[in-house]
C-alpha cells in the first residue's frame, strides 16, 4: 500500500485491521516494465510506408538496412509482410544512412505523411500526443526524439500549452536521477489521522463502474497499486471486486450517494466528496439509460435501463456549515480515512478552497472546466467554469495569503495530458494532480467522445456493454498504465534534475520557474 | 401551480444526407472480403448502413458520412487498407464564425431537440474570439447569492420587453398608472428578420408557425405579411398576431388599429424622428410596445445610448451576421458593444427604463446567455433558424441559383418542426447554465458579470502577476 504512517498511541484506533471486520487480503501488483503492444491489427502511424509489389524483388535490402523493423519477410514466406509503419522514424531517417525508400534498388518503397492524423485528436489532445501516449503505454519509455513526435504540449492556444519551463543552462545542483524523489504527503494536517505519502504526484480519478468497464477500473486500480498511489471508485459503487485493492482506492461520496454504505466507506484510506466535475460543473451526473445496464442497476440499486442522475448540488450542503457536517460523519464512521473535497472551478474557488479547509478536508481537488472522461453537454463542457490553469494559482495563492498553505493538500485535475502538464501544474501551486483522460488514451481511447452512443466506447473502455468489454484484458491494461506511469515518471524526474530540485515538493508554487509564450515574462 | 414553460417536440429527421465529419477513404482494390470491417469492426454498423443508402441513393454525388470516428474499422481491417479522414465537404462549411461544428451541433439540435452530449471531455481551444473568450460561472458550496438549492423545474426563462418603471406613478382618480405595459416573452430570443437573400415564400409563415409553438416573438417586414385591409381580420391570420412583431419600414403603412391591439410588438427603424413615430403608434394603442432598430455601425452604439436618452423604451441592436461592428475598419464584437451600452445605460441611471435587445453572432445557445450577462435584455437571430432547415451557410443565396439545401423544396410542418426543435434545446441548454449558476430567473441574469469570468480579466489577475505584461495587451 501506499506508505502509510501514525502516531503510535493511535495506532490500534486506526489500523485497517481493527478498524474493517470484513477486510480481505490485499493484492500486490509488481512495478514491472514490459511491453504491452497495441491490441489493435494495425496500428496508426504518423507516416506510412507503401511497398509496390509489382516493383518489389523481395532482395531484402529494406530489412537490412531499417533498424527499427518495419519490414518483416517471415521465414517460410515469399512476401514480405505489410510494412509495420508505426515502427517507422518517419522523416527523420531521411538524414540518415539507413533510409529505405532511398535505399531501395527498384524505387518500390514510398513514404507519405499519413493522411488519418488530421482526423485522430483535437486541439487539446494532438494526434502526436495520443501517438506518444500510446507508445508510453507499450514501452515504459518515453517516445525517442527520433520519431518527431510533438507531444508535450497541445495546440489550444491558451494554459498549459503557451506555458514552458525556464531552465537554466545548467542545473544549479547535478543529481543523480535516483536521488530524486517524486513521492507527495497527502495529510498536511496534524490531526492524528494517518500520514499517507504516494510515489508519485498522481493518482486516478473518479471513474464509476458504469461509466467504464470492469477492465477498465481493475486495469487503473492495480496500476495504481504497483506505483502505490490511488485509484477511485466514482460514484458507481464500490464493486466487490476491487477490495483486494481497498488500501489503493479513494471511493466518493457524491450527491447521488449511489452505492455508498457505511461498510464501503470504512474500506478505503480516503473518501472524496464530489461536489462537482470539471467536464460539467454544476450540472451533476448522468449515466444514460442504456449505461444502466443489469450490472450497473445492481451496484447502484437502481431499476435496468433507467438514466440515473446525480443532482447538483448536494441537496444538504448549503453552506460550509453543511460541507464540515458531512466531513465529521465521514470522519467518525472512518477514523483512519483522509477526506478530500472535489470541486470545480467557479470564479470563487478560492473562497471554496479555504472554506474546505476549514470544514476539516484534507486534500482539496479543483477539477478544471475542461476536463472530464464521460458523457457530458457540449455547453457545459466548453463554457461553465475556470481553466484548472487559472483555478490551481489563484487558489494557491489564496491559501499562502491565509497561511493555511502548508496544512493542506491541493491536486488539480481537469486538462492534465502528459508528465509536463503535472510539472507546470506543481509549479503553478498544486501538491499533486489528478489523471482520468490519460489513462484512458493508455488503454486504446482515441477520443471520438461516443462514450454515450448506443452501446457506448467503441473501443470497449468506456463501455458496459457484454460484447465490446472483451476487447480488454486486465492484465494488458494494467501494464498499460503501468508503463505509461513509468514514462511520466522518467519525464517528471528528467525536468526536476533539469531545474536541479531533489524533490517534486520543492517544485510546488514555483512559478518564477515557468514562462508564457504570450507574455513579456518581465516580472 | 404555474403553467410551466415547455415546448413539446417530436424527431424531425434531416431531408438531405448528413454531412459527417469523418469519411472513410483508400478503400484499395486488393480488399480481401473477410467482412471484418463489416461484420465485426464497425459497433455502430455504419457499413450496412452505407448498403442500405446506396441501395436507395437518389442523388449519385451525395455519399455516406455517418462513420462514427472510433478508427476501429480502419485498425482491424485484415490487410490495412482502409484510411479514416475528415470530410472536405465538411470542412468547407461556414465561414470562421459559423464553424462547422456550430452547423452540425445545430443540424442535429434541429432534428432530435436534445442538448448534445458527447464525452472524452472538451477538445476545442482555450479561449477564442468574442462569446468563446468568457465562460459562465457556477454555484458551488458557498455562495452567499444564489437563489437556493432548487430543481431546474423552478427556473424561470421568461423576460420582460418595454419600460419598467423606477417608481408608481398614479393616475387622475388615484389608480395606480398600470401603463406603460411590458410583454412577457418566455425565453430571452426574438426571432429576427430574415436578409433578402433567404426570402423563400413559405419562410415567414415557418417562422412564425415555429415563433406560435415556442410562444416566442418572430419580426416580421409587414410587407411580406398581409396585413393590410381587412385580410388582418382573417382568423387564421389572427391567431398568429400575439406572436409577430411588424417591421414597419419608414414608407410603411401602420397597420390597422385592431391589428395593433392583437399584436404585442411594432418595430421601426432608426431613421427621421423615431420618437415621434413611436408616439403616433402608442396614440393608436398605447399599450403597443415599440422597438426600434438600430444598426451597429460606427456611430451604433452611440445612437443606441442617445435613443435610450430620449425615452424609447426598447431598442434593438444589429451587427452583422457574424457579430461584427458594421462598416468600420477594426470591428468591435457584438458582446463588448453591448456591454458598453448596458454600462452606459446604468451610468444614466436608465437600464430599467430601456429593453435591450441584441442581434447578430448568435449562433449557439450559449451566445444567449453571455449576452445577458454582458447586458442584453434578450437576443434575436435569424440564421440558426435557417440552419436547422439544413442550410450550410454556403452565402451563395441569390435568387434563381440553386440552392445546396433545396430550400424551396422545404415542406412546412419540416421547417417548423426543425424550427421548434431547436428553439426547445436552446431553452434546455439555457436551464442547464443557469442551474450550473444558481440562477432561478433569467430576468437577473441581465448585465450580472458576476455570474461570468473573461478571458481578459483572469489573464491578468492570475497569469499578470505571474508572467508579467500581456503582448499585444
């Protein structure tokens, strides 16, 4: 589990052990780094290679040469196989001494720009970073220069993509990268509850059985456990399944209380309240009736094929009164639970924020306006809340004002795509973030938003449909996501050994590091 | 109770092919007939589909765009073939304030009345130019303002059109002065005339076929309605009156008084002395409210002001389609013009004296509502109307050339069932930014930029302390 540490008086008070009679044995899930190949026949290229079989007189000179193996004659056959084009550097090999088309004696082979990018991402998530993000999530590496692609920053014109790092030529201390640590404390308050710290300044966001798949929440749940960071349940209830990983989960209590029991709630290290979310703030939840599935309808106590709505707000929380309230019935009926408070991003978020810590959270979770994983309004979507880029300063400085900073714990979560996403959001102010979307781009997503169509993700994640669930297999998953942790944790490592800091901690609300392409940078 | 306001709505289905974002393309010979694609890959069966359509396909240009975009197809093809690529004829519609999305989204709003969802989280960019450079805020946790937890059932759309009073005044035998009266409209949308160019010989009474249903307020040229003579008295023509305004052209006839006592709104124009034909209507009937129009061009929104100024109670704003300031070489957008007048309004201690409607760039229903926020009383528009009978904004309307969309094959239950429709998933999508807000009542929603963050001021306020100045500021 994720470290876990207490005051030894209180010890026995907030064990799990003594504290869950019905606890079960908790699974381990090894860090492990290995190849977890597309699950897909054909893989989509940035480039794609063509060979003319009229041309072509199977010499072989094209598998000599390509070091990458795009061209494969499988022993016992006469053709070659189609060209595996992803594996293709594309138009950096024509510098080089190895490149094929201008290699090949007959002129057979061709390379073009394959004309599907235009049509795989949007503005805020580029062809080149759902490409980097899937090769992340095969290798555990980060994608080599080579391959050009342009993935640390999106094309949205505004936030994290106008925002760069300032690094100085040389680092100001020269670390070794094992030296650097990237672990968070997610209790700030010294209230005698457990100190929990995760490996990484991440972990997963509230996706509920309902909204995914099975695989889905098992493949993020294990991953979090092998990089001992958390997962959480959403609001769909607490499977059964999941509680050999009860140390890992965070589990929420939103407004539709769907699935939450007392039993479910003394489970889990933390509970986050869910007031809001980013892809539709201040509108609630909405599983579609044909998501409500015999499954689903069970976990949630609801009736088949109805749509189940969560409303906003909570209909008991009217002021922060009402929010500490709810937090001490939290607390008492788990004594060693964290409680964090998820909220979106009105124009007083950091009234918000401040008020949270007041009523007793410990980790306050902004989730930006354009973020989200499942079915939303499009006006809601674009339109309703702050930018988390603009929410995760403004609340951190809000908080240093009142001198409350250092006892809590704030994660952004809302827009955040890749490793430098998380470095700019720590800079801005946030402890940590929150991952959703990312993991789902891991598992196969290429964010054709029909999460709500018919019988839901085409590419079987966002989905609980019998037929399309099988597309995915937990363990391929959960390497999946294990990888593409593994390369944001290189990322992560290589910017602070860049900036020369020894810890992500020291990162935190260094702004002074950061640089806007829109500005004069003359502060 | 209340009645409540509710607009009752039925699937319209388009009358020409959809134009999909995604078309399959590079579907090479040496296809192996394994059927993956067909049989297995495509979860939405789209390729049976194209069979059917081909099948029944009277337009041989005309092809399928309903692939999904999921790339599954193209992934699991057994020899590679196939290649997924945005539609050009997609692409190629608008212009770059009516984007193609803002068509589709409306096509699809037309036909099913629904608010569109989609997943995967927002995929457009940051911030953009005029209503796409604010977001509107929401209620959370603490907000001292708010009108209370409520369902969105208790949200109020309705707005008043004419002079609010500041204070009562009382007549000769000491009855309270009910007049100058205010129409109640139920949503914060008038439906604007028509340019020439769409003047199609169904369209008028499409619209205001769609303006009775949604119990709005169509403008409308009085010479392309008949109301002169007694034709005013025809009783299926009655029936539409509370819900035509008259656009009563400088030479225009005023229309008959019993004519203007069923109607509830007269708009002129801003030419030679309005007041004074504002009072000569209001001599006939004095509870008639009267609007007049105001072009936004270099000198509008100081007219607008002036207007205000000498006591017209209902003024009405136009930009051009796009939003833009008329004529001028650097245009400003319709929301900074009105938010200049709704600040100079309150200046002049006017704002309750004056309705203010804004026209132009209206194009989604968010536009609605950040335009009362900036200061609207209400808007108007025209062209999504004209979209959600499938127009594509191709601007190439002149009589006698062919139109893409086959307007004048148009059938009048289809227009106003499209009409209606989309009038009825604005009116959600309205409810659903205003519950986000805490809001109960459209009516103070007006001019509250409380209730809205812009670009601008975040930048600076975050990002100037941070980054210093802003180029090009």
């Amino acid at each position: 589990m994720a470290q876990f540490s207490v005051p030894e008086e209180t010890l026995k008070d907030v064990l799990p052990e003594n504290t869950l009679k019905t606890r079960v044995p908790q699974v381990k899930v090894e860090r492990t780094i290995k190849s977890a190949p597309e699950r897909y026949r054909n893989e989509i290229a940035k480039y794609i290679i063509y060979r003319s079989d009229d041309e072509c007189i199977r010499c072989g000179k094209c598998a000599q040469v390509c070091p990458y193996g795009v061209h494969v004659l499988k022993p016992g056959y006469k053709y070659f196989a189609m060209p595996k084009s992803h594996k293709c550097i594309g138009k950096s090999c024509e510098k080089t001494d190895h490149h094929c088309v201008a290699l090949c004696p007959q002129n057979a082979l061709q390379m073009v720009e394959n004309p599907m990018v235009d049509a795989l991402g949007d503005f805020r998530w580029t062809s080149d970073m759902i490409l980097a993000t899937w090769r992340m999530a095969q290798t555990g590496d980060l994608p080599p220069q080579k391959y050009g692609f342009d993935y640390q920053c999106g094309n949205s014109g505004g936030g994290f993509d106008r925002i760069r790092f300032k690094y100085p030529d040389k680092p100001p201390v020269e670390l070794d990268e094992a030296e650097i640590d990237t672990s968070i404390e997610l209790n700030r308050r010294d209230d005698g509850r457990p100190k929990i710290r995760i490996d990484v300044p991440w972990y997963g966001g509230g996706m509920s059985f309902g909204s995914v798949s099975n695989a889905t929440q098992l493949s993020r749940v294990r991953a979090a456990v092998a990089w001992s960071t958390f997962s959480c349940t959403g609001e769909g209830g607490y499977m059964e399944r999941l509680r050999p990983y009860d140390d890992h989960m965070i589990t929420q209590v939103a407004t539709g209380l769907f699935g939450v029991r007392e039993e479910t709630i003394q489970r889990v290290p933390i509970i986050e309240f869910k007031y809001a979310q980013g892809a539709k703030p201040g509108l609630g939840g909405h599983l579609l009736g044909d998501k409500n599935t015999p499954a689903v309808a069970r976990m949630r106590e609801a009736v088949v094929g109805i749509p189940l709505f969560s409303p906003f707000p909570f209909h008991s929380v009217y002021s922060i009164e009402d929010h500490m309230k709810h937090i001490e019935w939290i607390k008492h009926v788990n004594r060693r639970a964290l409680i964090s408070t998820k909220v979106s991003t009105p124009t007083d978020v950091d009234m918000v924020a401040v008020g949270s810590y007041s009523a007793g959270t410990h980790i306050v979770h902004l989730d930006g306006g354009y973020g989200g994983t499942g079915a939303a309004p499009d006006i809601a979507k674009k339109n309703i809340a702050m930018p988390i880029e603009y929410a995760i300063a403004k609340v951190h400085k809000f908080l240093v004002d009142e001198g409350v900073r250092d006892k809590i714990t704030l994660i952004a979560s809302g827009g955040i795509r890749t490793a430098h996403d998380i470095a700019k959001a720590i800079a801005l102010g946030a402890d940590g973030i929150v991952t959703g979307t990312s993991e789902l781009i891991a598992l196969g997503c290429v964010r054709c938003t029909r999460c709500e169509s018919g019988r839901g993700c085409p590419r079987g994640i966002a989905t609980t449909d019998p037929g399309l669930v099988t597309q995915i297999d937990v363990e391929w998953g959960t390497q999946r996501i294990i990888n593409l942790y593994n390369a944001w944790h290189q990322e992560l490592v290589g910017i602070l050994k860049r900036l020369g800091m020894r810890s992500v901690s020291e990162l935190c609300g260094r702004c002074d590091l950061l640089m806007h392409l829109d500005y004069n940078n003359d502060v | 109770m209340p009645k409540k306001y509710h607009i009752h709505t039925t699937p319209v289905p388009p009358r020409l092919p959809r134009i999909g974002k995604y078309g399959v393309v590079d579907w090479r010979e040496d296809c192996a007939n394994c059927h993956n694609c067909v049989k297995k890959a495509c979860v939405y069966d789209r390729y049976r589909e194209e069979l059917t359509y081909i099948r029944n396909l009277d337009n041989v240009d005309a092809l399928f765009f309903n692939c999904m975009g999921c790339f599954s197809c193209v992934q699991n093809c057994t020899k590679g073939l196939l290649r997924l690529t945005i539609n050009s004829e997609y692409e190629q519609m608008g212009n770059q304030y009516w984007t193609p999305e803002i068509i589709q989204t409306t096509w699809l709003q037309a036909e099913t009345a629904a608010v569109p969802v989609s997943g995967a989280g927002y995929q457009g960019k940051f911030s953009g130019h005029g209503f796409d450079s604010m977001w509107t805020d929401m209620s959370e946790i603490v907000r001292p303002t708010r009108d209370g937890i409520h369902g969105r059932e208790y949200i109020s759309t309705s707005v008043d059109i004419g002079k609010k009073p500041s204070f009562l005044t009382f007549d000769e035998n000491n009855r309270i002065d009910l007049s100058p009266s205010v129409i109640d409209i139920s949503l914060p949308l008038i439906l604007d005339m028509n340019p020439a160019a769409f003047s199609l010989p169904q369209l008028e009474h499409v619209i205001v076929e769609a303006a009775k249903r949604t119990d709005l307020i169509a403008i409308i040229d009085s010479g392309k309605w008949p109301i002169s003579g007694n034709i005013g008295l025809d009783k299926d023509m009655q029936k539409y009156l509370p819900h035509i305004a008259f656009f009563l052209n400088p030479d225009a006839d005023q229309p008959p008084e019993n004519i203007l006592r069923k109607t509830r709104l007269v708009e002129i124009p801003d030419s030679g002395n309005p007041l004074e034909r504002v009072n000569r209507l209001k001599e006939t009937f004095p509870e008639l409210v009267v609007c007049v129009r105001v072009v936004l061009n270099a000198n509008g929104v100081s007219r607008a002001i002036q207007l205000a100024e000498s006591g017209i109670e209902t003024i009405h704003v136009v930009a051009d389609f796009n939003g833009d300031e008329i004529g001028v070489e650097k245009p400003r957008f319709i929301r900074d013009m009105i938010r200049e007048i709704h600040k100079s309004l309150i200046e002049g201690c006017l704002r309750d004296e004056v309705t203010l409607i804004a026209g132009g760039g209206i194009a989604l229903p968010e536009h609605m509502a950040k335009a009362v926020i900036c200061g609207a009383d209400l808007v108007s528009t025209y062209l999504p109307l004209i979209i959600a009978l499938e127009c594509r904004v191709c601007s190439t309307c002149k009589p006698g050339w062919l139109c893409p969309a086959r307007f004048e094959e148009i059938d009048f239950d289809y227009g106003v069932g499209r009409m209606r429709n989309l009038i009825a998933a604005w009116h959600l999508q309205l409810i659903e930014v205003m519950g986000a807000m805490g809001m109960r009542d459209a009516r103070r929603l007006r001019g509250d930029v409380g209730r809205a963050m812009f670009f601008k001021d975040l930048e600076e306020e975050v990002f100037g302390p941070i980054f210093g100045s802003r180029r090009n500021a």
